[in-house]
C-alpha cells in the first residue's frame, strides 16, 4: 500500500506542480505580451511624432519655396521689361507698354505682399497669395479655418486689392 501511496501522493504533487506551472506560463505569456505591445506602442509614437515634424517642415519648405521661386520669376521678368525699355532698337510702343506692364507687376507685388502681411498679422502662420487672370488665390498655413477666418481673410484680400468675393479662392496647406 505503500507504493500506492507515494505514487498517488507523486500524482497529486505533479498536478499541483503542472497547475502551478501552467499558471507561471501563462503569467509569463501576459507580461510577454504587455512588453510587446509597450515597445510597439512606443516605435508607432515615435514614427507618428517624426511624420508630424515632416510634415511642419513639409509646410515650412512649401511656403519659402514658393517666395523664393516667385522672387526668383518676378526679378527675371523685371529684367525682361528693362532689356526691352532700355533697348534703343526697340519702338516707342513696345517701350510704353513694357513701361507698363513693370508697373502693373510691381503694383502686383506690393499688393501681394501687402495682404501675406497682413494675413500673418491676423494670427495665420504663413500665407502666399498667387495672382493670375482676374483671380486671387489665398494659401495659408492652418490646421482649419473657421469661418470667422475665412471672413477674415476675404476681408484683407478685398479691403487690399480689387479682386470682389467671387474670385477669392482660399486654400489650406
């Protein structure tokens, strides 16, 4: 009976040990687990915070980008229109109306970076304005306009320029 015994006794000590060492597996799988998805969750933060900075010096780039090849075309043509005004070969009809048409860039230029001004001015971060065929293209730097926003800057554009409401167009980077 002894023998019985112990091997009933060993049984009952390997189920309480196999009971115990599943319980142990199983504590170890969950803090496995919570130690994964803790590295994932911090590798997804720091991937979401870099295409976050990307994207503000996306943004960033864009707008100086944009003056600075602007600049670059609106000097060019500068010169184009004094070539043409300075050239003796060139007829006085020609040279008047070079003449003019520097005058209306150069009026151009200050009325588009009358209104950026005064844009940033109002609180937006940037803004770049674009002229072209009787229309006014407004882009401004923002996470959402608002429509009191909006009003804002129909306001400046028409208050500044002779562009009416129908031919403002605001655009959001």
């Amino acid at each position: 009976m002894k023998v019985k015994e112990k091997k009933e006794k060993n049984v009952k000590v390997r189920k309480k040990l196999s009971a115990k060492a599943k319980k142990v597996i199983i504590l170890s799988c969950f803090c496995a687990v919570l130690l994964l998805t803790g590295i994932v969750n911090i590798y997804l933060n720091n991937n979401i915070a870099t295409e976050a900075n990307a994207n503000i010096q996306s943004s960033a780039n864009f707008f100086s980008n944009y003056k600075a090849d602007r600049t670059d075309t609106r000097n060019q043509e500068i010169l184009y229109l004094d070539a043409i005004i300075a050239s003796e070969t060139t007829s006085a009809e020609a040279k008047a109306a070079a003449e003019a048409e520097r005058l209306e860039l150069v009026t151009k230029m200050d009325m588009v970076m009358t209104i950026e001004s005064l844009l940033v001015a109002k609180g937006f971060q940037d803004a770049v304005v674009s002229t072209s065929s009787g229309n006014i293209s407004v882009i401004v730097e923002t996470a959402g306009l608002t429509n009191n926003e909006v009003a804002q800057i129909v306001d400046v554009v028409v208050n500044n320029s002779s562009y009416s409401i129908d031919n403002i167009k605001i655009i959001e980077v």
